[in-house]
C-alpha cells in the first residue's frame, strides 16, 4: 500500500519552506494535485511572475474576454523584456559583425584605426594590428553579452511552460507562503527599479541610448524576482522529498525490505515527475549559461574595451559577478539536501540490525537505483559537484578582484 505523506521536517540542511505542513496529510504519496480551494495563481504570484518575465497561461477553453482580461495585462511586462532582450541581441550580433570584419579585413581595420585613434589612444603606424587588438576584446565582450541574452529568453521561455505544471504541484498551505514572501520581493523589485530609474535618468541619461537605459531599468525589476522565483523551483523539489524522508528513514531502521523498496521507488518516481515537469530544465539552462556568463565576464575584465570603463565601473562588475554567482549556485545547493539526506538513509540501513543479511545486501547494492535524485544532465546534483562547479566558476571573478583591489 502506498505510504503516507510525512508532515514533520527532517534534520539536515534547511530551505524556506522546512517550517510548513505538508498539505495531504494521510493520502497517498504520489498525489499530484494538491490544491482543493484554489483554483487560480493568487494576485502576488502573479505579480511576481509577471516581473520575473514569466508569461501567464490560460486553458483551452477559455473565452476571448477572459483571455484579454486575465492574460493580456500580465504578458505586457514579459513582452516588454523578452522584446528588449530580442533587440540588445540584435545589436551586439551587428557590432560583433563589425568588429569580425577589422579583424578579418586589413583595409578595414586600417580605416578603424585611423577614424579612433584619438578615442582609443592608438599609436601612429600600428593602426591595423590595434584595431585587431580592439575588435578582439569587443568581440569577446559582445559575446559575454549575447550569452546573457540568451540567458535570459532561454529562461523565460522554459519557466513560462512550466508555469502551470508548478503551480499545481505547490499545496495550498505553501502557496500561502509564497504569497507572503511574494510581496515583500515585489516591494524590493519596485525599490530597486525606482533607485535605477533614478540613476538613469540623472546619471547615465546624457551617454546611454535610450533603449539600453529602458532595458537597464527592466532588468532592476526583473532581477530579484526572477532569482526568487527561480529558487521556488528548488524549492519544490526537496518539500517534495521532505514529504517522504522521516517515514523512509524509519523504514530504513526497521525488518521489511519489500516495504522500503516500494517506498524508495514511489518517492523516485514522485521527485522524477517534479523534477521533469518543473525544475530540470530551468536548473539546466541556469547552470550552462552561468558558468559561461562568468567565463566570459571573467575574460572580458582581463582584457577590457574602453566601452567597459572599468575604471569606474569595476565595482559595479564585481557585484554582477557576486549576483550572478548567487542565482546560479543557490537552487543547486540547496538540491545537495536530496543527496544528503539519501547518504543519511544509506548509513541507516548499513547499522541495520533486524533485517535479513541476504535481503539487506541486496537493498544496499541496488539503493543508487531505487532512492529519489536531483538530477541535471542525468547526474545526481551532489555537494562536491556543486563546491567544483562554484570554484571553477569563480575563479576568473576572484583573480581579477584580487588584482584590482591591489592595482
């Protein structure tokens, strides 16, 4: 028979939603649709969804005035972003267009060089090897852009396909928390929009296109919202795991193998179905384009374009880096919790004393198999792949901090 869901928190590593009950109390484990009084995504969801660039959804059968009414209003801002990401695309392929042909073309690279030699400081008679010097640094700076870019539509696109299937796989009781936590994010996203709407119209209003100060002030909006609805896909995934890990870890100390193995296998096939439907290929894509955002970021600051200044904007650089590292490692780490908890259960059947040495050997042998995992790439999401990642990652960012604080 199915085991039931577990409401009491396990010990090990915490996330935000360790303190809720598990909503379905008594009912089997692999239920999927948890809610029984709301049928719709609360206001403050909504409005956090619609500021992380997430595109609302609406069923086949709905009519043309529900679909002006409830879906229209919510997909302006997204539109506005995954437009403006469309069009920052658009214009770094041009410029990287440019700056490959100085660097393919002598006689094109002679005229660059003649036409910036006082912007860039070239020096007379090597103009066509400094304009290939320049337009390799643009060239490696617009591809840092252009995967951020991508980043960013890659994103919105997989978040908003998998809006629903989310939403209904969250209980009620922690839909309430997320409604909480939504509106003290809303808050934050507007403060920080307003700091940069400020910024750029009294700063950056005289250098900066207009088009890129709009993007600047979407982005202010978009960022905290994006990582924390980001993080509620993490989230998920180890509540889910929760729901069952106090019961199998008594199962773990008990006699009966054939229940422990039916248990471990309805919670794998639980956590997999979440894993598939909601998280895996966010995470996926949040991983790729992260660790090679700070491969290019971390190249770009080695070798910097006078479009960089980062004279003056290092700082600025640094704390992207910090953000960027944060929103890309935070749901991994906390999905290490799942392989944490799994080398808990492990270690308890390896003291088990009651169970038949035959029948728990062959349990242990096959665990790998049956135990529930976080998977990306299909690799188990684990501390010291996470640790690795972080530090290769990082290390180009901390080398060029280090040196800038000591130039």
């Amino acid at each position: 028979m199915p085991h039931k869901r577990v409401n009491n928190a396990n010990r090990g590593r915490t996330n935000s939603w360790d303190n809720l009950e598990v909503a379905g109390a008594g009912t089997p484990a692999a239920t999927n649709t948890l809610h029984t009084v709301r049928d719709e995504e609360p206001l403050p969801l909504k409005m956090l969804w619609m500021f992380a660039g997430v595109f609302p959804s609406c069923s086949r059968n709905s009519t043309g005035k529900e679909v002006m009414l409830k879906t229209v209003p919510w997909a302006l801002f997204p539109l506005f972003l995954l437009s403006a990401t469309l069009f920052c695309f658009g214009d770094g392929i041009y410029l990287m267009y440019n700056s490959v042909l100085i660097l393919t073309n002598d006689e094109i690279a002679q005229e660059y060089g003649i036409q910036n030699a006082a912007r860039l400081n070239l020096p007379n008679g090597t103009w066509v090897e400094s304009a290939k010097t320049v337009a390799k640094k643009e060239i490696m700076f617009f591809v840092f852009l252009s995967a951020i870019e991508i980043y960013c539509v890659l994103m919105m696109v997989f978040l908003s396909t998998s809006r629903v299937a989310f939403f209904e796989r969250i209980s009620d009781k922690q839909t309430i928390f997320l409604e909480k936590y939504s509106k003290a994010n809303i808050l934050f996203s507007a403060i920080l929009g307003g700091i940069s709407v400020f910024i750029s119209a009294f700063a950056l209003a005289g250098d900066t296109p207009w088009y890129y100060m709009c993007v600047t002030i979407g982005l202010s909006f978009w960022l905290p919202s994006f990582i924390y609805t980001l993080k509620m896909r993490s989230s998920l995934l180890t509540a889910k795991y929760k729901e069952y890990y106090v019961q199998l870890k008594q199962m773990a100390g008990g006699t009966d193998t054939h229940e422990m193995t039916r248990a471990l296998l309805d919670a794998r096939k639980d956590i997999n179905e979440v894993c598939t439907l909601c998280v895996e290929k966010p995470l996926t894509i949040n991983f790729v384009f992260g660790i090679l955002g700070f491969l290019f970021l971390g190249i770009s600051l080695a070798h910097p374009t006078n479009q960089m200044n980062t004279g003056a904007l290092m700082p600025l650089y640094l704390v992207f880096g910090i953000a960027f590292a944060y929103l890309v490692f935070s749901p991994l780490w906390e999905l290490t919790s799942i392989a944490n908890q799994n080398y808990i259960l492990y270690q308890t059947l390896c003291h088990n004393r009651d169970m038949t040495p035959e029948k728990l050997g062959c349990l242990l042998q096959r665990f790998d198999q049956l135990c529930p995992q976080a998977l990306l790439f299909e690799i188990q999401v684990t501390p010291g792949i996470v640790r690795s990642a972080f530090a290769t990652g990082l290390t180009p960012l901390l080398v060029k901090a280090i040196s800038w604080l000591f130039s």
